[in-house]
C-alpha cells in the first residue's frame, strides 16, 4: 500500500528494485525494432528512481532501458525543490519521495514557478556531464494533490501489466528477425566505412569559414556522445574556442 504523503515524505513511492530487476536477462532487439515497442514512443510514466535506475544502450547515447523496453521520455510528478535560472534555461530540481531529478526547461516563455510546487513534467531523458536530467517539453502546476497519489498508482499498474513484461516481437517477425538483423549490420558497416571523419584542423585558410565550423560542431557533438546541444557546453571547450578564433581570424584577413 502506498503512503498517503506528499512527495517529500521520507517513506514516498519508489521501486522495490531496479528496472526489470525481478526478471532474468532480457533480449535487446537491434535499433530497428526498437519503433515495435510502443513505450519507445510514449512518454513513460516512472519513479524518479526508475529513471536513475535505467540502463543505457552502448550504440545509442539517448537511448535508455527499463529491463528490454527502450525508453527516449518519461513524465515525472513531484515537489520542485529547488531552482536555477539563467538568461534562457531554468533548471528545477524536482523530488517524487522516490530521488531528485534536475529537469532543465528551455522553452523559458511560462512563469516562474515557485519552491514547492508540484508539478507534472515531461520530456526527453538523458545524461549530461554523468548527471541524469530531463529536458522538458512540458510542464504543469498541480493544485489538487490527489492526483498525485493517482499518478504513483498508476505507475505501479502501468509496471504490473506493461513494463515488467518483456518486449517480445511478433510472431511474423521473429521468423524473419534474424536474417533481418544481419543484413543490417551489413549496411550498417557499409555506412560506417564510407563515412569520412570530417577535420576542421587539416582545413586550408581559404576553406576556414562560418560553414566549416558549423561541421565542425556537429563532428564535436558526435565525437563527445552529447545527448543534447549545449551553447555552455561549446564555450567550455578549448578546442572550440580555438576553432572560433580562426574563423574570425582568416574572416578578417
């Protein structure tokens, strides 16, 4: 039975273990059945806990697992507990009884809203700097706190009759999954090989301009596993800052 508290009572909602724990080792499907699962599509209704407790897939940095389902957004409830604001980024720290999530809002054109609120939010989960976060799509003050207590219910029903139970593909597919999979992998290999590795430092000064940098970036995202694009996150690297200066210098010349 669940505890008749607010979100920051000590006894809250949370997992008895973590995602799928009770389950033996689950099949993880290769990245083109992961759109078969329906949750990859939804914004899935989890503990704060859950989330921390999800795993990550190696080849898909924003991809994460709850036991085989994978997982790109979630939607929380809880009690924010404490805010930080910049100029176009309001990070809140929001507290379900379970754990502490920062869910950074971007979209910075609703009021502020206070210590203390509870709130249900939604958006796109992943990890910045090795620190979980959601970045929020959408985000709702609560007045009437027995919704609350109806969101952790439906959660527990949502675990017993949907994430629990393993993804399995259909029984068409699976005949053809296999000989599926490895053709994949064969045009996957294919990309990968012709794909050249673009560098900005090899570039000749004439060829040093705003639309090289510009490639320059999106080889810097990939090679670090960004989840998401961060202005600090450019401005916090040497490499990039130098890559600036260059541009602006041959400009000027």
């Amino acid at each position: 039975m669940l505890p008749l508290c607010s979100s920051g009572c000590a006894d809250g909602p949370g997992p008895g273990t973590a995602p799928g724990g009770d389950a033996p080792d689950q099949q993880v499907f290769p990245e083109a059945f992961w759109g078969l699962d329906p949750l990859f599509w939804l914004h899935v209704k989890l503990f704060i806990a859950d989330i921390l407790a999800l795993q990550r897939h190696p080849r898909g940095p924003d991809i994460f697992f709850y036991g085989n389902h994978p997982i790109r957004y979630v939607e929380i409830m809880g009690i924010i507990r404490s805010i930080d604001r910049t100029s176009n980024l309001v990070v809140y720290s929001v507290d379900d009884g379970s754990a502490t999530i920062p869910c950074a809002h971007w979209q910075n054109v609703s009021p502020l809203l206070e210590l203390g609120t509870l709130v249900r939010m939604s958006g796109k989960v992943g990890q910045w700097r090795d620190q979980w976060q959601i970045t929020v799509y959408n985000i709702d003050a609560i007045d009437d706190l027995n919704t609350e207590m109806l969101h952790w219910l439906e959660i527990l029903s949502l675990k017993r009759a949907v994430y629990d139970k393993p993804f399995v593909l259909p029984p068409a597919m699976q005949e053809k999954a296999t000989e599926l999979e490895q053709s994949l992998s064969v045009t996957d290999l294919a990309d990968d090989v012709g794909k050249a590795r673009f560098d900005f430092d090899a570039l000749d000064p004439s060829e040093t301009n705003e639309a090289a940098f510009k490639q320059a970036i999106m080889q810097h995202v990939e090679d670090s596993g960004m989840t998401e694009f961060l202005y600090t996150a450019m401005r916090s690297s040497p490499e990039m800052e130098n890559r600036a200066k260059k541009v602006l210098l041959y400009q000027v010349r």
